[in-house]
C-alpha cells in the first residue's frame, strides 16, 4: 500500500505531537514528509531524528544552526516559505496544528492546491471560512476536521442530506471556570485557567475554553465547515466530554459521536478517513459512566459566547476582528498586562469600533486582522 504523505504544520504543539504519535503508531501508512513550527528548537531536532522528514520549516533566526546540524533536511522559513512548500506535489495530507492566523496563508494554499487538509486550528476557519471552503469547492480538496467537536459532527453527517438536519448540538466541557461565579472571574490567574479539567491542550485554546470563547469559535467554525446557519447550532454544557456533538434531524432522530477525552482520536480519523484504523487507547466503558449530564450555558457569566453568536450573525468581517482581538487580549492575560475578564472587555470594545464588511475577500480580511489587532492592543495598553 501506497504510504500517505503528510506535513504537520505545528508539529511541536499539543496537536502537532499527538499526529506524530498518530504516524509513529502506523509507520506501513504514512510518511513525515514536512514538519513546521516556530521556536521549539529541541523538539524539531528530536522530531527530525525520529521521523526524518525531507523539509523543515522554523522560524528564521533558527535556520542556519539547524542547516549546520542536520545536512540532510532542507530547511525553510516558516512565515515566508510554508505556502509554496504545501502545495508540493510530494505532499497528499496537510495536518494545519499550528496556532493563530498565521496559519491562514498555508491552509489557503494546501486547499488551493487540491491537498486533503485536517485542520486543527480553528483562527484561519473563523477568519476566512468563506474563501477557504469557496477554495475547496474549486479545487475538490477535501477537508476533514481535526478539532473534536467538528470531526463528531463531521462524522455524525457522513452520508446524510444536511437539508434534513434539523439542529448542531455543539458540546463543551464548560472549561476552568464552570463553577465559579462570575464574580471571582476577575480574580483568577493563569494558573488557576491552565489547570484545564478535561483537555491537555496548547495555552491560547486553554483560555478561550475558560471564557467559552473556544466554543463561540467553534460555533463559527461549524458555520463554514457544514454551510449551516448560525442558529441552527446548539452549544451545550457536557461537563464529562464523553459526546464531543451531535446533529439532530427534522424527525427528531440525534445521533451523537462518544469517544474518550484524547486528541488521538480525530487525528488518526481525519488522516485515514474514509478508512478507519484501530487505536490502541483505552476504550471507553460505557458501563463505568454513571451518567452524561447537560446543561445551557450561562451567557451572562460567559459573555464571550454570546459576542461570538453576534459576530457569526454580523458575519463579513466581523469573525475576523473578535479572532484577532481575542489573540491580542488573551496574550496580554497570559503575559499578566490585564485581568481575566479584562479579555471580553478588549475583544468587545474592539468589536464595538469596528465597521463591517459585508462579503469581504481575502485583502479586506487581512485588512481587518491588522486593525483589529492594533485597535485591541491599544486597548490594552490603556487598561493594564
Ligand atoms: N490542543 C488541542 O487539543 C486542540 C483541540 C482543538 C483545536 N486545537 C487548535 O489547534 C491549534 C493548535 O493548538 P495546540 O493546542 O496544539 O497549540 P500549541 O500547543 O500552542 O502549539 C502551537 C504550534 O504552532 C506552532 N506555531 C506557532 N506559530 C507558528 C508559526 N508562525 N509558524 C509555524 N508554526 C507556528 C508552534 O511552534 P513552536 O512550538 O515552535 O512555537 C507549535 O508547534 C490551535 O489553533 C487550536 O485552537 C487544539
């Protein structure tokens, strides 16, 4: 059997790790043909030893010591170089685990390029969804999501009319801060907030589950990926995280998807899909549940959900500026320049200055990523 061929762009984060354990577990099936990251310098160097991959792209100012080190890679730079090397003709899966909107200008190219793309980075989804699937129409990519609850509704969908979808039910586990009151918010620290109760992931995606901004993206995130109305998704608190989504049909029928809490799981999905290959994770005792609870989410103690509902519904390129002013102010949380609840208070002063536009292309997009960030950061100067 023909190995697939893959690149991981991430490769040193939380995602990026978990696919290379992925590969490592199916050595007859795939082939590390390109790792990207940024600044992990020590990791890429073990990556490189353990999975040989042709092609390495980091971040500029590490190239020449690697280049020195590891003759036989061709090394590239990350921010420059990463769309032209996805689009090669010796690479069929593009696995995109890198964080931010950084990721955008690949993730455009693997699609243009016609590549199978598994995204696990939500930013570039909740940026530019629109272009990005206009993209894959053109070009028959195909793309299968990485990210939990959309591969669960990915894979709830398979083979069905979506006209007969009547509702997304849309889980989450409800992050750090589910039981405390609102009024503690502004107490709490980074610590307090990574201490995630159900996931191990990166500590930009750790933040955005504590203030359900994850979620809100998610919800946009689905609007592209399924072509589903923003009110026709669902979210719903599952505290035990064991049914990442469910799609509910006109006649009442909800099939969900249920798997244990690890990342594995989609990731090998989306890599073999349309096959399926055994996993060797514990499997999930349904007997030893006692129970799989719901509830709704409290809006006014996780206002950022509902600014994310508003955004999808203003849609144009109002995703991109909550996106883009969410990264600033999430960072500047965990650099410790403002509170917890300081966060909705940027993204949504950001949001409130902004002027919309309606079915915007890829310049007006970029456009209003630049100044939502600056406007955020100036934001943030004057409230830290
Ligand atoms: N973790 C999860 O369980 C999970 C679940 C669903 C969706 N996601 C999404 O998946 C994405 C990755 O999440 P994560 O938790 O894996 O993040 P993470 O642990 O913080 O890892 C981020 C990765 O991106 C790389 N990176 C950052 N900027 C880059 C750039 N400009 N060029 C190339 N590589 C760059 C980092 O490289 P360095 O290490 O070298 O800095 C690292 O490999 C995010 O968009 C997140 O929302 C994550």
């Amino acid at each position: 059997m023909k190995k697939k061929r893959i690149a991981i762009l991430g490769s040193t984060g939380s995602i990026g790790v978990n696919a290379l354990k992925v590969i490592a577990a199916h050595p007859d099936r795939f082939e590390v043909v390109l790792l990207a990251a940024h600044n992990s310098v020590n990791l890429i160097r073990s990556q490189i030893r353990q999975y040989a991959p042709k092609f390495v792209a980091m971040a500029s100012v590490h190239l020449p010591q690697l280049k020195k080190d590891h003759s036989r890679v061709k090394f590239f730079d990350a921010q420059r170089d990463l769309p032209e090397l996805v689009s090669r003709a010796d690479i069929d899966v593009v696995v995109i685990a890198m964080t931010g909107a950084a990721a955008l200008e690949p993730f455009l190219a693997a699609v243009r390029a016609g590549k199978k793309v598994a995204p696990a980075n939500k930013e570039a989804l909740v940026m530019a969804g629109d272009i990005l699937m206009e993209a894959a129409r053109r070009s028959g990519s195909v793309i299968v999501p990485v990210d939990s609850e959309q591969s669960a509704i990915f894979q709830c969908l398979e083979g069905r009319n979506t006209q007969d979808l009547h509702q997304i039910h849309l889980t989450a586990s409800g992050g750090a801060l589910r039981c405390l009151p609102r009024m503690k918010h502004d107490q709490v620290s980074v610590k307090d907030i990574l201490a995630h109760p159900r996931w191990k992931m990166g500590a930009k995606i750790t933040v955005d589950s504590a203030t359900l901004m994850n979620k809100g993206f998610e919800v946009i995130e689905a609007q592209r990926l399924f072509g589903v109305g923003v009110d026709k998704i669902n979210v719903l608190i599952h505290p035990e995280a064991i049914i990442h989504s469910m799609v509910e049909f006109i006649d009442g029928s909800i099939i969900a998807q249920l798997g244990v809490t690890d990342m594995r799981l989609p990731i090998q999905y989306a890599l073999t899909y349309p096959e399926r290959l055994p996993m060797p994770l514990k499997r999930l005792d349904l007997v030893q549940l006692k129970a799989l609870t719901f509830e709704a989410p409290d809006l006014k103690k996780f206002p950022s959900l509902k600014l994310a509902y508003a955004a999808a519904r203003q849609a144009g390129t109002a995703p991109t500026v909550l996106n883009a002013a969410d990264e600033i102010a999430v960072e500047a949380f965990l650099k410790g320049k403002i509170k917890f609840t300081g966060i909705h208070s940027v993204v949504e002063r950001t949001l409130s200055k902004h002027v919309n536009v309606p079915r915007p292309g890829l310049l007006d997009i970029k456009y209003a990523d630049g100044w939502a960030r600056q406007k955020a950061q100036e934001i943030v100067e004057r409230v830290s």
